[in-house]
C-alpha cells in the first residue's frame, strides 16, 4: 500500500521533491540516508513505529497508576485523614462527574486548537498538577485540597485518552490498529495493578521515616513520579510524531475541513450504535467489579481474600489477553463480529454468575477474555467510521457518554442491591438487561453497514479492495488526485512498512 507520499498518476513520478524549509538532515528527501534510513529511525519502519508504540502505551501509565491510589490505600485514607466511607467515596466520583462534559470539549481542543502532541502534553500537565493537589492535601491534612486536586487529575486523564486514541489512529491506521488499542488496555491495566502491588508496602516504609500526619502526602508524591515518567513520553513522542509528519509529508486533513462541535449531529448511525455500546457494555463490568467483592461472599461464601481474589480476575486477564485479542483481530478483520461474540459471552458470563452455583471463577474468566475482545474490537471501530479530523471530537464524545453512564449506573446498581436487601439477582438482571441493549446495538450497527455496503465487518483484504475502489471511482469521477488523497487520509494507514 502506497504512503501519503506515492504519486497518484504515472505521470508524477518524477515530480520534485517539496522545497526545504531549513537544513533537516535530507529528512525531506524521498530516500532517507545514513542513521535516518535505518529501521529505529526511519518512520516509515515497522520498528520506528514500534518504538513510537512504546512511549504511546507509557502515556497513560501514571494515569492508572494514581487513578487507583486511594483503592489501594483505603483504610490508610480513612484513617489519617479521619474520613468517612461516603467521603472516601467523593474521591472517585469527583473524578467521573466533570468528565461527562469535558472529555468531549478536550477531543475537541484536540481537533480544532490544541492538535494532538502540544494537546497531550497539556493534558499530562493538567494531570500532573492534579496529583500534586492531591498529594499537598495529604502532607497538610486539608482534604479539601485533595478534592480540588482529584477534579483538576480528572479532567487532565480521561481528555489524555482521547488523546492517546488519536495517537493511535494517526500511526497504526489501516495496520496493527486493533492490537495497538489492545496493548494499550494492557499497559494501563498493569498500571493499575501496579499500584495495587507498591503502595502498601511504600507506605509502610515511608511510615517508619516521617511523622503520621504527612506519611500519605509524602507517598501521594512519590506515586506523581509516574506522571512526570508519562510527561515526559509525550515530550519525547511528540518529538518522533513531528519528524514523522516532515519525513513523510503527511497530511491527516487534505480536505482543509474545520472540526465544529455541531459535528456531532452529522455522525452516521454506526457511530451512536458504538457510543451506546460503550454505555451498556461497560456498565455491566465496572459497577459489577466494584460491588463484586460483597457479591460472592454473600452468594458463595467466600472470604474476603478470596472473593477480592475472584473480582479482580478481569483486569488480570485483560492485561494479558487485550494485545493478544488485538493481533487475531488485525489478521482477521470483521469488528462487528468480534464485538457481537464478546457480548454474548459477557451475557453468559453474567448468566453463569446470577443462575448456577458453578465455580465462580469460570464466570469471571469468561468476562475478562469478554471484556478484552471486545475492547480490541470496539474502539478501532471509531477510525473506520469518522474521518481523521473529527476523531477527537468523536473519540471525546465516546469518553463523555461514558462516564455518564458509570457515574449514573453505579449509583442505581448500589440503590438496586440497598432496596433489594443485599440479593444482588435484581442486580445481575439489571446488567443482563443492558447487555442486550449492547446486543442489540451491535445488530443494528451490522444491519446498517450492510445495507449501506460499508467496510465495519470485512475483512483487511476487503477494506484494501473497498479502498481502492471508492479511491478509483473518485478519481475518474474528478480527473485528478485530489480526491484520491482525501480518501486515503480517511482510511489508508498514514505511515507504510
């Protein structure tokens, strides 16, 4: 496949090459020489791009890992700050709330003001100046402070993910798309489960060394090391992603369109059919894993290890089996296929969970394979349906419909299992009922992408022949390239082996 920089034409091929701006190394030369045409530096390289993947995936590393500080420090928050359960709860929910609104503003940032590296880096910023907040409540005892920060490390992670998706997109569009998403579900799981595994024990020796009152707060600051570790991958991959856009010429918007906010309105069908399936999907994962723990100790008489053991099986798993997932669906295309066995599989999961007695751990091993499958086959989707210029406003309205959904699901879910006297099988048919929602959503995203003989569920073979097909019409239908260009930006990889 042809990079943005192939001619179109026969005729154009010994067209010159684009004047220089400045002394660049010959890096805007057609052929690259010296180190520059080896294969960590050439961006047109696999390995380059694989190089690129590492500092994307370390992105949001630091952001996982201090998102779950207060879970793996719960009673030591209670304790030294003197809190209770509902404030300790105000902590992750101050998180979410904001999100609803401003994770589809910061995709737009992205898009329209910022664009996607001086966007990232800001983003982190925010992010880290969060955790400071949050790490100064803790030294000073003032949990208010810790509030303002966890709302300022809010905004700034989750409009770091849309960022981090756009990343994606614009380096592995059209090749490895599906298990680079994959990858980077795994590295932010294992930042999370990272977490869960240092900062006990970082606490406990930071403890014997300074007074109780700031113990928490010292550690808080410690944990900010993996957002300046984060801050610093963006400094360094904004730098690749610039080269790579000299080198290679690239252009993600030939077209010269401006992303509006109003754009929404004018997204197909397929692409609601995906925000809901992110709602209702997710719904039936995150607020089940975080009353799960009462869950089966209640319905199989498990002990509190045990059962916090059995919960946290889906993100272990999805660490794992997220990339894995991601590499078979690159090989084998069919998206929709992919996202409409994971929700049944989820919906048996759930089935197995709410109406036997067997083993529970078939049950949950069941939904973390689920719940990787589908996260390696559901956000590429996005890619294939908006064009590059809209991506962040896209990406950024699937965050926010998200995070409205935990927010208000995780509420009704507590409110379920509190009304129904702890008989959490009201709470089980309540996330059936959503799985079929997802289900749903799923067939009518099939339906309409086949009436309208679109490429969500062909396979890589059929999207390269889709391509060249809509790109050869196009082209006679214009008599020259422009259009050509157009098209490939929106569904040809940016960036060639």
């Amino acid at each position: 496949m042809n990079d943005d920089r192939s001619p179109i034409v026969e005729n154009e091929q010994h067209s010159p090459t684009t004047t220089r701006l400045g002394p660049q190394d010959n890096e805007l030369d057609p052929e690259l020489t010296g180190c520059g045409a080896s294969a960590c530096c050439n961006p047109s390289r696999g390995f380059h791009r694989f190089l690129a993947l590492i500092f994307m995936c370390l992105l949001g590393f630091g952001s996982y890992f201090c998102y779950d500080n207060p879970g793996a420090l719960q009673e030591v928050f209670k304790k030294d700050l003197n809190i209770t359960s509902t404030e300790f709860a105000l902590i992750y929910s101050i998180y979410s709330w904001p999100n609803v609104v401003l994770c589809f503003v910061g995709g737009f940032l992205i898009d329209r003001v910022f664009g996607i590296r001086l966007g990232t880096i800001i983003y982190l910023f925010i992010l880290l100046i969060g955790q400071l907040l949050f790490a100064s409540g803790g030294l000073l005892n003032t949990f208010w402070i810790m509030i303002v920060g966890r709302f300022i490390f809010g905004i700034g992670a989750e409009s770091l993910a849309v960022a981090q998706n756009n990343y994606a997109v614009l380096w592995f569009k059209g090749k490895e798309l599906n298990m680079v998403f994959g990858l980077q579900l795994s590295v932010a799981r294992f930042g999370s489960t990272v977490n869960f595994w240092v900062m006990q024990p970082i606490y406990n020796y930071v403890h014997t060394i300074y007074p109780k009152h700031s113990t928490l707060g010292v550690v808080l600051l410690l944990a900010a090391g993996t957002c300046v570790l984060s801050l610093l991958c963006a400094l360094i991959l904004g730098w690749m992603d610039k080269r790579a856009e000299r080198i290679l010429q690239r252009n993600t918007n030939p077209s010269g369109e401006i992303a509006k906010l109003s754009d929404v309105v004018t997204f197909k069908v397929t692409f609601w059919m995906v925000s809901v399936i992110c709602v209702a999907y997710y719904v039936a994962i995150f607020p089940f894993i975080a009353l799960g723990k009462d869950f089966f100790m209640k319905r199989f008489g498990m002990k509190p290890d045990e059962a916090n053991n059995v919960n946290s099986i889906v993100y272990l798993i999805s660490a794992i089996a997220s990339p894995l997932f991601g590499f078979l669906i690159d090989l084998t295309g069919r998206n929709v296929s992919w996202i409409c066995a994971a929700t049944c599989a989820t919906i048996g999961a759930h089935s197995l969970l709410a109406f036997t007695l067997l083993n529970p751990y078939i049950g949950m091993i069941l939904m973390g394979l689920s719940y990787s499958m589908l996260a390696a086959s559901l956000w590429p989707l996005v890619a294939l349906i908006i064009p590059e210029y809209q991506l962040g406003t896209a990406y950024g309205f699937c965050q926010s419909v998200q995070n409205l959904g935990l927010a208000v699901i995780t509420i009704l879910a507590g409110l379920i299992v509190d009304k129904s006297g702890g008989d959490h099988m009201w709470l089980e048919i309540f996330f059936l009922g959503w799985l079929t929602i997802a289900l749903i959503s799923t067939c009518v995203i099939f339906a309409y992408d086949r009436k309208t003989k679109g490429n969500l569920n062909m396979s890589p073979s059929q999207r390269v022949e889709y391509a060249n097909n809509i790109a050869a019409a196009k082209l006679l239908g214009s008599g020259d390239g422009a259009n050509r260009d157009e098209y490939a930006s929106d569904q040809e990889p940016l960036l060639s082996n």
